[in-house]
C-alpha cells in the first residue's frame, strides 16, 4: 500500500472515531435526566445538615429499678452504706426516704417505716452502734411500729458493737435470720412487715462482711442492695 493512500485511511478512521464517540455521548445525556444528578449532589452535599437519628433514651423507674413494677405495687430499693462517703439510702416508691440528700442517713443501723396501706412514712432514725447506748432506743422504736407497717433496714459503717441481746431478739422476732451474724462493719439490709405477712418470694434481707482480702473499699465491704416490688394487697 502505497504511503498517501496509508495516511488516507488513518485520518479516516480518526474522524470515524470521533464521530462515533461524540454520537455516544449524545445519546448518554439525552437518556439520562437532570434531576437524579443534580438531586444526588444535593443529597451529597447536604448530609453534614441531616438530624442524626438517636435512639430514645430509656425510661427512667421509681426508684431506679431497670424496669417498672406491675400495677398495685410499691417499688423499694435499700441499698447499704460502702465506704467512707458511700451513704446507704432507702427509697420508697421514688421517694427517698433515708440518704445523703436527705441528710437523716448516719452511722449504725439506719430504719423507716411505711404505713403499708396507704404507702405514706410513718417515721425515719438512725441509731449509732458503735457509739452511745441506742440498742434500747432502737429496740423501743422498732417495737412502736404500728400493725399493717413496712420496715426497711440498712447498715452504714458499724451496725453490730453495741448492738444488744434485746434489739437482736426484736429483729428476730420480725423475721432475721442475719442479725446474729452480724459483725464490725458487715453490710446489712433487711426487709420485713409488721402485722401481716409479705408476699413469698421477695428477697427480705442479705448481708456482706468486712474481709480485708475481699474488700471493695479500704476496710470496708462493698455495698449491697434489695430491691423489688411489694403488692399493695395483704396476702
């Protein structure tokens, strides 16, 4: 082949080539509308702007339980003191009945008692053991607990170096199987009802001794708790 009629036929092919791309686009812009493409850079653009999508945060329970009583129920929670500032507190159908915020929560054996048949309090002391003579006082205060009443029992610090033979037999008398058990600095919480009997199956007392080799807390046991719901019903 001669070298003009070469040459010839490249030029050719090139603009055959030209025209053959410039016709594809063509067609590509003619099929495909404006408004996906311009809509897809908005949407690109404004994502920065976009709400983030959150989960709800969680219902709040009386007396911060991780789910609601049934209806018809008190929710409690009794919690012992641990630590040095670590306050025991007693809540009763959200209300703090015993605690730091309170300011009526002390060293010993702190108590409430709820009217159990209206929910109200009735009355709230703590009695130091392990100074003064406040076993007596105490016995007589837990004594003086009217029929149809709840009693909640936490410990913060000691509970048990003055306690005497007279508040142990009135604690057994209500139902602990702990409070002879009891020794420098245990936790203790303790649950019972005065006049009536509680429903079966609640957790009424639990206890946790001093152990240097075990303590959460430089001489001091880790707090421990009760908490659940009671019936508003007599069984």
């Amino acid at each position: 082949m001669r070298p003009g009629a070469a040459c010839t036929l490249k030029a050719l092919f090139c603009i055959l080539a030209s025209a053959c791309a410039w016709y594809s686009g063509y067609l590509l812009a003619e099929f495909i509308p404006d408004a996906p493409l311009s809509h897809a850079v908005y949407s690109i653009q404004s994502i920065g702007d976009r709400p983030v999508l959150k989960a709800p945060a969680p219902k709040r329970q009386k007396c911060d339980h991780w789910t609601s009583c049934p209806p018809n129920t008190y929710a409690y929670r009794l919690l012992s003191g641990g630590g040095r500032n670590k306050y025991a507190k007693i809540c009763f159908e959200d209300e703090l009945l015993i605690g730091e915020k309170t300011g009526n929560v002390g060293r010993g054996i702190n108590i409430a008692i709820v009217n159990y048949m209206t929910g109200k309090v009735i009355a709230t002391q703590y009695f130091d053991m392990y100074e003064g003579d406040n076993s007596g006082p105490m016995t007589k205060f837990i004594e003086g607990a009217p029929a149809k009443s709840l009693l909640f029992m936490v410990t913060h610090d000691d509970g048990s170096s003055r306690l005497k033979e007279d508040a142990k037999k009135a604690l057994e008398a209500l139902g602990s199987k702990e409070i002879r058990n009891m020794k420098f600095r245990s936790s203790w919480v303790f649950l019972t009802a005065k006049g009536f009997e509680l429903p079966a199956g609640i957790q009424r007392e639990k206890i946790n001794h001093s152990d240097n080799t075990k303590n959460r807390y430089s001489g001091w046991p880790a707090e421990i708790q009760i908490e659940g719901c009671i019936s508003r019903e007599t069984s």
